[in-house]
C-alpha cells in the first residue's frame, strides 16, 4: 500500500508530463494538461482500477483553472474538478459521471454512490492528454503503448488492483493484447462506455446479466489474490 505522498507524486509526475505523443495535445500553458484521473483519499485498499480511453476536450472554464495553476498544484485541481463532477457540485451536459457510478457499483456490489465506488477503486486513463482531433477518433498504438509504460505501469504498482475495468472496445483490446497483458498480468473486463445506453437488450438486460458477470469475474479475482473488499460476498 503506497502513502498519499507518493500517490500524489505520481499524479504531478503525469500532470507535468513534457512528451508530446501522436494524436494527442499537451499545452500547459493553455490548460490543456494530462488528466483523467481520480481516486478518494479515504480508501485504503483500491481493488479495482477503471480505465477509460483518454480525457475528453476539457471545457473553456477548466483549461482557463488549469493555465491559472501553479504547476506544482495542477493533479491537487484536477482531483477536486473530478470530485466535484462525481458528487454533483459540477454539472457537465451529459450523463458519463452518473452512468459510471452506477455500473462500476454494481461490478463492486455497493451503493451507488460515488464515495462507496471510490472506497475500493480508482480511475485513469490509458491515454492521459485529451485527442487532438475528434474525442472518437483512435489514438495511435504507440501513444497509448507510451503512456502504459511510463505511467499506468506505475500506477497499478501503486495501487495494486487484482481487477482492470476497461471502458469501451478500444481500451479492451488494447489492455488484453498480449504486450501489456504480460506488464500488468490483471483479468480485464469490459465495461460498456458510460456515455453510451443504448446497449443490446437496453440497461435493463446489461444491470440483470452483463454487469453480474462481469462482478464474478473481480470476485474471483479478489479470491485467488486472497484479498476482500466492499461488497465482495
């Protein structure tokens, strides 16, 4: 188990990131930082790490909050932005922090509640920088490869989760491709994108087969790592 010092030292490490990656933008001075990521200082054991593909194009007001930024207070910004947007003190045009929860919720076998969520997991990206170009175009292997490398590795050393919920297709295939398969050696499940609801069979089919399934898959997971966590019964 790593101490907040260093969980915070890793995330100012990927703030202040200086690569410039393919298919990806990284301008400080514009607040357009590397970002995407969260947990909750209160937990103390994340089983379960959440990647998403990469962050969307951050909105006008959050770039001018993070050009604004003394670089060595930006992850310290980022972190309460996100915490605000999960418990609702920041609203956003769409349903992506809600749908998350719920879902990440019942994988976990806890309230749906973004405290009860984060009390076992965390979120990241694969990619930390926003796309250059539109949010679904894909993002060269090499970029995502860079980033696995230089941070997500040290990002599951750190909080050892025995579960990677991917978000999306993308991030599926990248996180189960036989390369970063051997650096993280984690079961990977696939969660439908919380941006999207139109699934096969709709929400109601997903919650009663889909989402059980994929909550065996971390229980049996926590099982063969001998460890336990909210909601593993």
């Amino acid at each position: 188990m790593i101490s907040e010092i260093e969980r915070r030292k890793l995330y100012s490490d990927i703030s202040l990131c200086p690569l410039q990656c393919s298919g990806i933008r990284n301008d400080r001075s514009s607040g357009i930082i590397p970002r995407s990521y969260y947990w909750d200082e209160s937990s103390k054991d994340v089983s379960l790490l959440i990647v998403s593909k990469n962050p969307g194009h951050s909105p006008e007001w959050e770039r001018a909050l993070y050009a604004r930024t003394a670089p060595e207070n930006l992850a310290e910004v980022h972190l309460q932005v996100v915490r605000d947007l999960f418990d609702g003190a920041l609203s956003v045009p769409s349903s992506y922090h809600v749908n998350l929860v719920r879902r990440v919720a019942a994988v976990l076998g806890v309230a749906e509640t973004s405290t009860e969520v984060f009390r076992c997991a965390a979120m990241t990206a694969l990619a930390k920088c926003q796309s250059f170009g539109s949010k679904t175009a894909r993002i060269p292997s090499q970029t995502y490869t860079t980033c696995a490398e230089r941070y997500l590795r040290r990002e599951i050393a750190h909080f050892k989760p025995v579960y990677l919920l991917a978000l999306g297709t993308e991030v599926f295939e990248f996180l189960t491709s036989s390369r970063i398969a051997q650096l993280h050696g984690l079961k990977v499940g696939k969660l439908w994108h919380p941006s999207w609801s139109n699934m096969p069979g709709g929400e109601a089919t997903y919650f009663a087969q889909e989402l059980p399934a994929l909550r065996h898959e971390y229980i049996e997971a926590l099982r063969v790592s001998g460890r336990t966590a909210a909601g593993a019964v």
